[in-house]
C-alpha cells in the first residue's frame, strides 16, 4: 500500500476535512503531522491517532505566517525523517455580496486561501524538488468551477488555487522533479466553514442548502487516500465531489 509509511504534512487538521483526513490516513500507516491554529483539538487529534495505534506529530499553525509552515515541515522531518505529502487543507469562506464591502472578510481570504497555500509549497518545495519525489495536495472548491453569486472572493482565491496548482504540475513535469499534484474541489461538505460566513442572509441560506445536501467530510478524506494511494508514475490531478443528491 503505496500510502503506509509516508509522511504526511496536514494544514486546517483540527477539524472537518483536515481532521477526517488525519485520521484515515493514520489507519492506513501513514505518519500525520499536523498543523492548525487551535492547539487544544490538535492535542486531542494526535492523542486520539496514537491511541488508535497511529503516528502523529502536532504543532500550532498558522498558514498565512510563512514561518510557521516552514516549521510545520521541520517538524515533519524532524520527528519521522522526510516529508512525502503535504495536505494544503486550510481555508475560509465567509461570503458575501460586493456590495456589502466587507473587506477585512476578503483580505482574510486572499491571506489564507491563496497565500497559505502559497506559503505551504513555499516550505516543502524545496525539499520534494531536491529529493525528487512528493505530493502537494489542495483543497479548492467547487467555488473554483464555477461561479455563483455572494461568493466573488472565495471563489476567486479557489479560482487562483486551480491556476497555481495545474502550473506547479507542469513545472514539475518540465523540471523532471516528479511532483505529483491533486486539487479537490469539494461541493457541500459538513464541516465548520459555514461558521465563517459574516453575512447573516448568506449564512441563512447555506445552512439551509447545507443541511438539506451535505455530507460528511469523511467522503474527502477517501479521496485523499486514492490520490496518494495511486502509483508513483500516476497523477490524478482534478477531484469534484459533492452529494449525489446536489443538482446544481
């Protein structure tokens, strides 16, 4: 099984995606390292890993410092000897219409969204191009598809993530640095990004939808493992995923 014994580096680990994400891959054998600004469900993450006979490393983390992912991924190398995955998992989503002017909201997001994952392979790249081998993975949206109005910045920022991670997978190729790369662009999914949304209107009607189509982020985390699972010489680069039931 190609994902036992990598390491795997997590950004946004302490819940929904990131945390379904740790768990699984830690079932499988992989050694989780992971980061997140909340220090109190990380502990509770790699204590719960550990006790279910997994590995795991933790470090509080904030994505937009790009001194913290440098860190995050010493620590990966510092505790299990490399780095061989790296989750960009990190985001926000509080949307809402251009009009409302809510630009401490977009500037949060274009911190997190685009520069955090800009600051994730800033800190593991050099490390994957010297030993020629890795995997970057990011979560999008499908907010980067296509467009839907209330989400002009969010969308953006995963519009840019799809941009910057397909060029990445080019260099790479060009480069022959054999960096394997997977974008997830993830439909309603059950996790506390909603808790992000400042516009009471927008909020209201994504709860909604939310609890009428969502599912568990669990359904993500299997992708992950089939990304990392495939071969060393195959790249699945693209992955949407949403409810069967989600009609638009």
């Amino acid at each position: 099984m190609a994902i036992e014994n990598k390491v795997v580096v997590i950004t946004g680990a302490s819940s929904g995606i990131g945390e379904a994400t740790a768990k699984l891959l830690a079932e499988k054998g992989a050694k989780v390292v992971l980061g997140a600004r909340r220090e109190e469900r990380l502990v509770k993450l790699a204590n719960e890993i550990k006790a279910n006979g997994g590995q795991a490393a933790y470090r509080v983390t904030d994505v937009v410092n790009p001194d913290d992912n440098q860190q995050l991924v010493q620590l990966a190398k510092d505790t299990f000897g490399g780095v061989d995955v790296i989750f960009l998992n990190a985001g926000l989503m509080p949307n809402s219409p251009l009009s409302a002017l809510k630009t401490d909201d977009w500037n949060n997001m274009v911190d997190v969204n685009i520069k955090g994952v800009l600051n994730g392979i800033a800190a593991v790249l050099p490390t994957f191009t010297s030993q020629k081998s890795g995997h970057i993975i990011t979560t999008s949206s499908v907010a980067g598809l296509k467009a839907y109005p209330g989400g002009a910045v969010y969308g953006a920022t995963k519009w840019a993530v799809r941009d910057l991670m397909e060029v990445l997978r080019m260099e790479s190729a060009q480069e022959g640095t054999n960096i394997r790369t997977a974008t997830i662009y993830p439909a309603a999914i059950n996790t506390e990004l909603l808790d992000t949304i400042t516009d009471k209107n927008i909020s209201s009607g994504m709860t909604a939808l939310y609890e009428q189509y969502g599912i568990s982020p669990d359904r993500i985390a299997n992708v992950v493992a089939f990304a990392i699972d495939q071969p060393e010489d195959t790249n699945v680069n693209e992955f949407t995923i949403g409810p069967t039931s989600q009609p638009w």
